[in-house]
C-alpha cells in the first residue's frame, strides 16, 4: 500500500465537507421549519441557498485536482445535526426552542470553519492556487453567518427577556 500523503488528506477532508454540506442542505429548511421567530427563520433559509452555492464550488474543487466530486460519510456532522433534531423534539413549544436551534447551528458553522480553514490553508501548501478562492469564499460565508448567528441569538435574548418560563 502506497504511503499516505497530504493530497490524500486533502482529498479525504474535501469529500468529509462535501458529504457534510449536503446534509446541512437538508437540514436547514427543517430548522426554519421548527423555528419560531421570523429572523431565525429567514436566516436559515438564506443560509440553505448559500449552501446550494457551496456545494458548487466544492465540486469545481473536485474538478480543479482532477477528482469525482464524492462525499465520505462524516460522523461528526451526523452527531451534530442529530442533536439539532433532538432539541427540536425536546424544546418543540419552549421559549428557549429558538435559543436551542441557534446553538446547534453555530455548533455546525464551527465545524465547517474549522474545516475549511484547514483545507485553505492545505490548497495552499500544496499549490492549489484556484481552489484557494472557492475554498475561502465558502470559509467567509460560514464566518459571516456564524456573526449573524450570534447577533440573533444575543437579539433574542435581550428583546424577550422571557427566555425563562413564565409560568
Ligand atoms: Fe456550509
Ligand atoms: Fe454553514
């Protein structure tokens, strides 16, 4: 068996986030489905059409190092959207259900950045000038919606202040 190496690492972690996005692609409309405020909504809707972009550019990753744009299925994210799914079901009618789902989705754009991180800076280590860009585009789209999804959770808090039950 032929010595690993790092474009074999790349490749490997280019399909982990490939097979990632596209579960993140069918989760989020499920989060905007079960969420309860319109911004929370709105922000997972627009984050579902970004993904569809990202797919893309993954897969004209694929194509730049000559490689069929193939995911490999990625325990990390299963786990982490399993536990979106939960607190679905458990916060279903809470107050703090919009708190929970803002949790788990900074909890996914963590992983993506830190995978995308690491494939940029491999694109570069290995001379993969084209694949820095798209790879840099989908990191700074995971960044900026990591923000928002900080600022929304912050706003809600605050505007309620009932994210205890009244009760
Ligand atoms: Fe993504
Ligand atoms: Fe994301």
């Amino acid at each position: 068996m032929a010595e690993k190496t790092l474009d074999d690492l790349f490749l490997d972690t280019l399909k982990d986030i490939y097979y990632a996005e596209k579960q993140i692609l069918k989760a989020l409309p499920k989060m905007a489905r079960a969420a309860q405020s319109e911004q929370g909504k709105a922000a997972f809707l627009q984050h579902r059409d970004e993904t569809e972009g990202q797919i893309e550019r993954l897969q004209q990753v694929f194509e730049l190092i000559g490689k069929p744009a193939r995911g490999k299925t990625c325990e990390a994210i299963q786990g982490i959207l399993a536990e979106g799914e939960e607190i679905i079901e458990d916060y279903k009618g809470s107050v703090a259900l919009d708190a929970g789902l803002i949790s788990s989705a900074q909890a996914v754009e963590h992983y993506e950045i830190a995978r995308y991180g690491t494939l940029k800076a491999w694109a570069e280590q290995l001379g993969h000038t084209d694949a820095i860009a798209l790879i840099d585009a989908n990191l700074q789209e995971e960044i900026a919606t990591d923000e928002k999804l900080s600022a929304l959770g912050e706003g809600s808090a605050k505007a309620k202040g009932k994210l205890r039950a009244t009760k």
